[in-house]
C-alpha cells in the first residue's frame, strides 16, 4: 500500500511514465532517457535553476501552465510536461546565448550555445566577475559541503560572488571543493578571493623544479664536454655520464656482448625508473629533449598522430641492427645527436687555413642536429614526438608505469587549455583530453595551467591500449619493417664495407678481432657519440664520411695529415662509453695502435728524422740488400702509427713515410 502511495505518473512528451514521489522533472526524463539539457547541474549538489537551460513546459493539475527549471522542480501526479515546443526551445536559446555572453571563451558554453545555431552571442553582458555565469555552484558546494564562507552579494551587474568581508578567508586554505564544481573555472581565474592559490602554487612549483632540473642536467652536459675538450677529468665522475645514462646505447652494447655493458648501469637506472615513474627522462633530463622543445607551437598540427610510431620503428631498427653487428643508424640517438655538435667545435676551432677547411666534416656533426632543431618549425619537439628512438624505447617502458596522467572527467570543462599547451602534443583532445604514458613526458605542465585543477599524476592501471598503440597490424608491420630494412642494410655493408677499410686509421685501440681484419668489430661497438673527437687535444680524430661504406658515416677515424698522435694523451679511450675505444694507461699507449708506418726507399732522402724523432723507437737503419743503401726500417711490432714520423720528414709529399691501417697478414 505505501509503494503504491510513493508513486505517481505524469506525462512527458505525451509519453505516461511512471516516478517515484520526491523525483524532480530532470530525474524522471533521464530515467526515461527523454532529453533535457543542463549545464549547471551537478549530481551531487542540490540544484538550483540557475543557468534556465532545462526549462520546459509544465501543464499542471489545477490547469495551469508556466515554464519552469527541470533540475529543481518536483513532479507532480497528473503533471503534463512538454520539451519540445517553440517556446520552449526559444527560451533555451535565449538562456544559452546570455550565458555565452557572459563567458564568451569558455568552451562548453560554446558547444551549448552552437546547438541552437549561436556562434556569437548577438551582446556582451559586463560582469565584475569574467566568466562567472553566476549559477551559485560554487556557493552552494561551499555551504553543503565545506565551511560556508561563499555567498552572493549586490543585484545584477554588481552581483557577485564573494565572503563576508570580501576578502580572502583563511578556510579555502585547506579547502578546494569549490573548484571542483565551477562549471566555467571562473572560481580561480577571476573571483579574486585566492581560492586554489595554494594548488596552484603547489603544480606551478612542480613545473618550476622542472625548468632548474631541464636547466642543471643540460648546464652539466655542456660542462662535462667542455671537460673532455680541455683535458679535465674528475676521478670517479666519468665525462661521458649522460652516454652512460642512455638506455639506448646501453642496450646495444649489450647486445654486441661487450664486457663495457656493464658501465651502463646508470642506464639500467634510468629503466628503472621509466617503469615506476612514466618517460620522465624526456621532460626532465635529456639535454636534446630541453634544447629542441624550447621553442616551436604546442599541441598538434600534424594530423596524422601514427607518424609518432616511427620513433619504435627506429628503435627496434637500431636494435636488429645492433645484433647484427652495426650501428649504422646510432647517429639518430639524442645524445650523440647534441654532442657531435660540441665535437665540431673543438675539432676544428682554430683552423685559419679557410681554403682547406674541413667544410664537410663540419657539416655532418651539425646537420642532423640543426635538422632536428629546424623540424621545431612543425611542432614543438617534433623529434621527441616522431623520430627520437630513445623516446620510443622508453615509451614502451613508461606503459608499465602506474604513474600515469589522469583527468577527473566529471569536472573537466574541456577548455582544451591543456592540449593547448602540451609540449609533445601527447594529449588527446577528442577523447576527454586523455594522453598516452608513451608520450607524456610527465612535464605537468598542463596540470599547473588547469583551471579547473582537474590534472592528476598519481597512481593507475598499469597497462591499458591508448590512442597511438598499434594493433596488431601494426605490430607486425614495424618489426616487419624493421626485420626487412636490417637485412637490407646488413647486406649493403657486407658489399659496400671492405673497399673502406683499406684506408681507415680508427682511434687508438680501438676493437678489431682477433685477426686485426678491418673496421666491422669497431662498427658494431661506436655509438657515434662524438666524445673522442671532442676530446682529442690534437684534432687527428674526425668522423668518418662513410667513404665506401655508408654504414660507417660519423664514427670517428684517424686524420693524421695535419698533426700526430701524442704518446702521453690517453684522453679518447677516457671519454668512450662503449668500450669502442678501450681505456688504457699512458704507459699502455704503444700497444693502443692506430697503424703502422712504412718507408719507401725509392722517395726516402734519408734525412733520418723519423729514426731520432720515433718515441716508440720503432725506426732502425738498415741497408738496402741490391743497392746497400742504408734506408729508416720500421719495427713492425714497435710502431703505433702515432704519425710523428709524418710531421718531421721532409718528404712527406712524395710520400715516403706512409701510415697503413692494422690488417690481418
């Protein structure tokens, strides 16, 4: 008998339907999946009517008829409620469109506004408040929820929204509810009371610490390569750090097998971290990351959001090719990418001799990077977001973060300020402004420039799918690609590489096999970095053009036609992270080859110079078997291949000293 009494029936559209007594007219259309729009109300919160967006047309049981709020008004037995008439919809249009004039830029205002064909609202409403469409949400969030300090004060224009002395009050220090149900985020931009202020200080410290962070690592990167170029090296504290660092270059000289894989476990660190804390490394390390998202638009201007697969492309690339013993493309590594410039500078400053300037040395370590710098011009960051293969590994790693960025979808406003200002273009703005972990670099920039303080970075779902993951298309398309294009390249190498060898003096030494056959083994180990061409005091170590083998393009070689090697510089094999060049004393220096000098008798003048001049004491005299002539003879065993023995002979164009490569035989 009571459940009968809790019912009642009313009309809704000339539908009879069915409530509970105590429902309002809102609840009773939702529940029968009849269309009212809203904007101020929140299920939560006793509403009030305040925005008129959901009048409709009620005809009750004493006859009379009027327009009335849905959110607010209580059902009645025998009611009769229309949704769809003229006036009805007119009156909408009229309550939206003075809502838009009020917070003309509010976007959720907007796409209110556009469905009864406003774009712009016909007058501008003046408010002592921006953006405050005066629905009260906040006041009466306050008051059922918090300490009640909020309240309205004046009458039209000069009504507000304020306390009781108009003044901040010490309770929305520890209390943030209002924010969380302005619809329009009018609450911390323009109610000047310092509501959220301590949110906001709190998020913007956070994007602060980053910038000193960003500031710190690139200020110590460029400081330690300015260590390698002067010779300075502090014991313990290795000047090839951020390499070190680098999980890239760590995981293929694991891959290559090398004993030197096991400096890398600062890198190992980095991983570590990557999975508990999301691609941080990006957005608060890398000093590549800091330089090229320094400038260039936010957000997304390149339509196709798939190209930010290419950087796994990239990376398992490099890996296939890693285990297949050559780094051809490592120069796409950030960090090489950001040192070679630097190695430029030190290789060749100081050359006057502009008509034989090393022009095109210069070019290949600063191009790559001004290409990337240049691509800024598209994006902000366009090589983070498409190409960085680094970026791609630790994406994939960051997928297994529970710290991930989340948005509190109930009290977003979808002002869209956050994509807006991403600097990797990592959030979505057509699905609730989510955002991949595999892109997000955890600046939290958007979470500081929040209105609404809806951006959270904190614990979830460790795996999910998001917009840029591949299906399983996909995933087969990239190793395929990947596989197919290792191949490719491998055997280009295999045709292209022993021409090179013939004439490539590699660093002092640096790895060959056991039978000293050509520049493969040194191939599978350089990470084109560009740490020893910064470091060479003497300028002789340049990277290679790829000369018959492209796949050696920018790995470092030996130039011995302008200076020698000293026997008392061990600084290349200091600064190699990868065990390319192996660390050895100065004492250890002769067994450190380059290559081995030979004398042409038929061009020797037999001034001696290089017998006197020899530190490893590698020349003798020795006499000609058919003419009897005493000729310099080089101790095979003896000789580094310094090319101190160049420098002194006086027939050095003629050619009758030449340094020739370590080869088997």
């Amino acid at each position: 008998m009571n459940n009968e009494q809790s019912k009642i029936y009313l009309t809704i559209d000339q539908k009879r339907v069915e409530a509970k007594d105590g429902m309002t007219i809102l609840q009773i259309a939702q529940a029968n999946r009849i269309d009212i729009p809203t904007y101020c109300v929140v299920k939560d919160l006793t509403p009030a009517g305040a925005c008129r967006v959901c009048l409709v047309s009620v005809t009750f049981p004493n006859g009379s008829q009027r327009l009335v709020t849905a959110c607010d008004t209580l059902a009645i037995d025998g009611m009769r409620v229309r949704t769809d008439t003229e006036e009805v919809l007119n009156s909408r249009r009229q309550a939206a469109e003075m809502l838009l004039s009020i917070s003309p830029d509010t976007p959720s205002l907007q796409r209110l506004a556009a469905t009864y064909g406003i774009s712009q609202p016909s007058y501008r409403t003046q408010s002592l408040q921006k953006g405050c469409i005066q629905c009260g949400a906040c006041v009466q969030a306050c008051r059922e929820k918090s300490a009640g300090v909020l309240q309205f004060r004046g009458n039209g224009e000069n009504r507000v929204v304020t306390t009781a002395n108009g003044s901040h009050a010490s309770a929305c220090d520890s209390c943030d509810i209002c924010i969380k149900y302005c619809p329009t985020g009018a609450v911390t931009q323009s109610l000047g009371l310092g509501i959220g202020d301590q949110v906001k200080a709190k998020k913007a410290g956070r994007v602060s610490a980053r910038s000193r962070s960003r500031l710190f690592f690139l200020s110590l990167f460029i400081l330690l390569i300015l260590m390698s170029g002067f010779g300075i090296q502090i014991q313990g504290f290795p000047n090839q750090l951020f390499s070190l660092m680098d999980p890239l270059q760590g995981s293929v000289v694991l891959v290559s097998g090398h004993p030197e894989a096991i400096n890398y476990l600062p890198a190992l660190a980095i991983l570590i971290l990557t999975i508990l804390f999301g691609r941080f490394w990006c957005g608060w390390i890398c000093p590549t990351g800091t330089v090229l998202q320094s400038f260039g638009p936010n957000g997304r201007r390149i339509k196709s959001q798939r190209l930010r697969n290419l950087k796994q492309i990239f990376f398992v690339l490099i890996l296939l090719l890693a285990a297949m013993g050559s780094l051809a493309f490592f120069w796409t590594d950030p960090i090489a990418l950001l040192t070679r410039p630097f190695a430029a500078l030190f290789a060749y400053s100081g050359e006057k001799d502009f008509a034989s300037f090393d022009w095109i040395g210069i070019v290949v370590l600063f191009v790559p990077f001004l290409i990337a710098l240049a691509l800024n011009g598209i994006e902000k960051g366009f090589w983070c977001r498409y190409l960085c293969p680094l970026g791609g590994m630790l994406g994939l790693f960051s997928k297994f973060s529970p710290f991930k960025r989340k948005v509190e979808r109930e009290s977003c406003i979808e002002c869209g300020i956050c994509a807006q200002n991403c600097p990797v273009g990592a959030i979505n703005p057509t699905d609730g402004f989510s955002s991949d972990p595999a892109e997000c670099i955890q600046c939290t920039e958007c979470a500081a420039r929040c209105p609404k303080y809806v951006i959270r970075f904190h614990g979830e779902k460790i795996f999910k799918s998001h917009e840029f993951d591949p299906d399983r298309r996909e995933l087969l398309g990239i190793g395929g690609a990947a596989a197919a294009a290792a191949a490719i390249f491998a055997g280009m190498n295999s045709v292209n590489s022993q021409p090179a060898t013939a004439e490539t003096l590699l660093p002092p030494g640096a790895v060959r096999d056991a039978a000293n056959d050509g520049i493969k083994p040194f191939l599978s180990l350089c990470t084109r970095c560009g740490q020893c061409i910064a470091a060479c005091p003497q300028k002789i170590i340049k990277p290679s053009l790829g000369k018959g083998d492209w796949t050696a393009a920018l790995t470092p070689i030996v130039d011995l036609s302008a200076n020698f090697c000293r026997p008392d510089c061990n600084r290349c094999g200091q600064v190699c992270p990868s065990g390319a060049i192996p660390q050895f004393t100065v004492t250890q220096k002769q067994q450190a080859k380059i290559g081995v000098a030979r004398v042409d008798p038929s061009q020797c003048i037999r001034c001696y110079r290089c017998v006197s001049a020899c530190p490893y004491q590698a020349f003798e005299q020795m006499a000609d078997l058919q003419t009897g002539q005493i000729f310099p003879h080089v101790e095979t065993e003896k000789c580094n291949g310094c090319g101190l023995c160049l420098t002194v002979c006086p027939a050095r164009e003629a050619g009758a000293i030449k340094i020739f490569p370590l080869q088997k035989g």
